[in-house]
C-alpha cells in the first residue's frame, strides 16, 4: 500500500510541480499537524528535498482554538524537527483577526444585531485561514503552495461548488501549475487522487506524529453535510469521488479548448487588489476585511 501510495502522489507532483530550469524554487508548505498534510510533507521531502535547487518550508496557521491547535501545533513542530525543515507560523490576532474562540463567543450577538454577519464558524475561519496562507507564503517568498487535500476532500469541495453553481470556483480548483491565478502562488494538492483512508494508513505506517482530533467547530460546517454525502455515494457507487474531480478537470480542459480555439476568453477576470490590505480579491473590498470590520464593530 505504502508503496502505490508514494507512486501515485510522485506521478501526481511531476504533472503538477514544473520546476524552472537554473532557478531556485521555493515550496511553501502548509500543515496543520493532522495527517494528511504530514505526508503531504514527508512525500515532499523524500521526492524533492534533496535537489540543490529546491527549498522546503513548511507553516501553520493557528487560528486560536483552544484544546485543538496548540496539540496541533506541537505535531507539526515535530515532524519538521524530523525531517529537518524550517517551521513557521502565524496567528490570527497578527494578521488583525480575531481568535476563533472569541468569533465563535461573538457570532449570537452579531447574527441577532442584524448584522448580515455568516452563523457558522468556518464562514470566518476559512477566509482567515487563506490569508494566513498566502501570508506565510509570501513571507518566504514561495514559487508553489502545496496543499494537503486528499481525494475526499476534492470530491467534497468538487461537490460543494456544483451545488452553489459555482463555475468559477470550479475554474480555479488548485492545481493552479497550468492555469495561475495572477499575483498568487500557484497552488499544488499532490494528494489529490489519495483517499483519505489510505492517507491514514501511510500516516501510520510511517509513524509520523500526527494529531487526531477533529477541529471542534468542524460538525457544523457546510463541508460535513458533503463529507457524509460524498462518503454516502462512494459506498453505494464505488468511483463516485474519482469521477467528481474528474469532472472538474474535464470542465477545465474544456475551457482551455474554447481559449484555444480563439473562443471567447473563459478565464475568470483577473482578480483586483482590495484597498484595504492589498490582498488578492474579486470584488471590492475583500471578504476578510469585510469579516474584520464586523468582528471590530
Ligand atoms: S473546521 Fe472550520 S473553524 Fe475549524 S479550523 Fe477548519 S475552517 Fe476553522
């Protein structure tokens, strides 16, 4: 198992990981001591870690909730002290955001004021947490962001995004290596074909420290409702998550023919700066700013 494992992610990482010629790259990667961006990591090193010209660093986000991320951050410290990669982190109250446990504290009092405030936790922390990534990322400079979703998790988001007819979040589903989404990192998710069980599996198998708990405010998320659903429709219809991604690669390859054949221009608009934090966004004002100023209020 460990080995078709190790085959599939490096088959995966040389479609998705274009190394420039007589430069430098730099590979941010982003763990959060569970287990699949432990491996994400462990797989990173042992397949490019040792080329001269490659740089590994790896970052964690703690998004301030009490009883999951400090264990969390601890498992993350020791797989890098292990293989012996650099390990950064930043906070959310040092990007200007609030904690989650204090939004989560917060969100009845916002929701009953009226306020167009989002009622679940994730609403916030998943906007936060991006731009906690792009943060470190930027901090070290990265060529690739490389990102630990597993199979389950890309049939998820596969699935979520058909649901909200959401094309254009279809459209930018990492990886990003032919397709960059201007003035970011291009994104690489090498797990992307693994399913979480053998994920897992490899974790243990190479006794990597990994932390098991489940963030707290996980269950009520969106996501869980399409996690059971996706876990639902794979046990009835076994292949059900492979042909979901497939689909979204399908939808994006059907876009680059269009481009080629000199239709019409299907890439998204190029996204613009929000004025308030110079971040990447689609809109005006960029929805962290928007989430910080509710949360300030
Ligand atoms: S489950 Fe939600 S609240 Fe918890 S870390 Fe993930 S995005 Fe944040």
């Amino acid at each position: 198992m460990a080995k078709s494992v190790r085959k599939k992610i490096a088959k995966e990482l040389r479609q998705q990981l274009k190394l420039p010629k007589n430069s430098e790259t730099t590979i941010f990667v982003a763990i959060s001591g569970g287990k699949d961006s432990a491996v994400l990591l462990e797989s990173l090193v042992d397949l490019v870690g040792d080329r001269p010209d490659v740089t590994i660093i790896a970052g964690t986000v703690d998004e301030g909730i009490e009883g999951y991320r400090p264990p969390s951050l601890i498992c993350a410290q020791e797989l890098c002290d292990t293989l012996g990669v650099e390990f950064i982190t930043v906070s959310y109250p040092e990007l200007s955001f609030k904690e989650m446990d204090e939004v989560v504290e917060r969100i009845p009092a916002l929701v009953k004021e009226g306020k167009n405030a989002p009622r679940m936790p994730c609403s916030y922390c998943g906007v936060f947490r991006r731009q906690g990534i792009n943060h470190l990322a930027q901090k070290v400079n990265a060529d690739f962001i490389a990102l630990g979703h597993n199979l389950d998790d890309m049939a998820q988001t596969v699935l979520m995004n058909m649901t909200n007819g959401d094309l254009e979040r279809t459209l930018r589903l990492a990886p990003h290596t032919t397709t960059p989404v201007d003035g970011l990192a291009p994104r690489i998710v090498p797990l992307r074909w693994i399913p979480e069980q053998e994920v897992h599996l490899y974790a243990l198998h190479k006794n990597l420290p990994i932390h098991h708990e489940e963030c707290p405010h996980a269950k009520g998320a969106l996501r869980w409702r399409h996690r059971e659903m996706v876990a639902t429709m794979e046990e009835d219809v076994p292949g059900t998550r492979h042909g979901l991604l497939r689909m979204a690669d399908n939808i994006k390859v059907l876009r680059d023919q269009v481009i080629d054949l000199g239709g019409f221009e299907a890439r998204p608009d190029p996204p613009t700066l929000c004025p308030n934090c110079g971040q990447i966004t689609s809109g005006n004002q960029c929805k962290a700013c928007d989430l910080r100023a509710l949360m300030s209020d």
